[in-house]
C-alpha cells in the first residue's frame, strides 16, 4: 500500500522504511532534506482549544472555540479547530485537560463540567444547524473617515490655548 502524497521519486524510500520504522522514518528523511536546502517546518500553533459535546438520540454535537493562542499573544482571531475528515468524520484537536487527573471521570479540578451533564436527557432529538461564528463579542467598527497624515505628523482638527496665571513658588 503507498501512502497517500507519496512522490513516484520516493516510492523506494517508502518500501524501504516500511519495515524499518514505517512514515516516521520516512517524515524524518524528508525533513533532514528540507533541513539541507534551508526550508524548515511551521512551528505548531498551541491553539488552547475548548471543546464541548452533547450526545442526543441519533449522534453528537461537539463544538470548539475559534481563537488560537501563542503564550499571552492571540496569533488568530477566528481559526478553524474542527477538521472536516469526511461526512461522517471530523477532527476536534484538544487541549490538556484530558491528561489532568480525574478531569475525565467527571470530577477535579474542572467542576464545571457538571454544567454539561446538567439536565441532561436521554434520545433528544433535533436538527444540525453550524453556528460560526455563534458570537462576536468584540466586532471592530467601521472607520468614519479618512485618516492619513504626514510621517512624523498628527493632524490637527482644532485648536484653542487658554493662558492661564499661574504663580510659581519654589522650595529648598
């Protein structure tokens, strides 16, 4: 079987590494190449993802938040963290708290995940609608107007000085 991508030059290089270590081996050549001519890989983005689900009657719902973190900085305002696999299939990267203890069996440091259990009910039945995005909560304003000065200006739209008599009494 060859992979799906696999260069007709890298056929070899594919049967060859199959049975000594598999596409690890072979993602490994392809870097040390890339490495060579001077090209790197994108760092990964940590994307800080929240993910919630809902199982109702005849499937699930989960959705995910759309801001991608790197540190304190917001690298993107409105990414996509579902990954459309196939009709049937999407993909939901996830954070951390799947390694926290106890987070999963419903308990811990995440008490609030009692919120999605919260009224639950079995076999609910409803309709798909995709919400993107669901809420915008800090939505930019439009410009009203044209603003370009000179380099090393600020424009000026008014003007007005008020002297004021001021006494100036110094101390030692």
């Amino acid at each position: 079987m060859l992979g799906v991508g696999v260069r007709e030059e890298d056929r070899g290089l594919w049967a060859a590494s199959r049975d000594g270590g598999g596409i690890a081996a072979w993602n490994a050549q392809l870097e040390s190449e890339g490495a060579q001519k001077g090209l790197r890989l994108p760092a990964a983005r940590k994307t800080g993802t929240t993910i919630a689900g809902v199982v109702y009657k005849d499937g699930i719902v989960l959705g995910a938040d759309t801001r991608a973190t790197e540190g304190m900085v917001v690298a993107d305002k409105n990414c996509s963290k579902i990954h459309f696999i196939a009709p049937n299939i999407y993909i939901y990267p996830h954070g951390s708290t799947d390694k926290l203890p106890y987070v999963t069996m419903g308990s811990g440091s995440l008490a609030a995940m009692a919120v999605f259990e919260d009224k639950f009910k079995p076999d609910m039945e409803n309709k798909l609608d995709f919400l993107r995005p669901y809420n915008t909560p800090n939505k930019k304003g439009e410009r009203q107007g044209r603003y370009r000065c000179e380099k090393g200006t600020t424009g000026i739209l008014s003007e007005k000085v008020i002297r004021l008599e001021l006494e100036v009494a110094e101390e030692t």
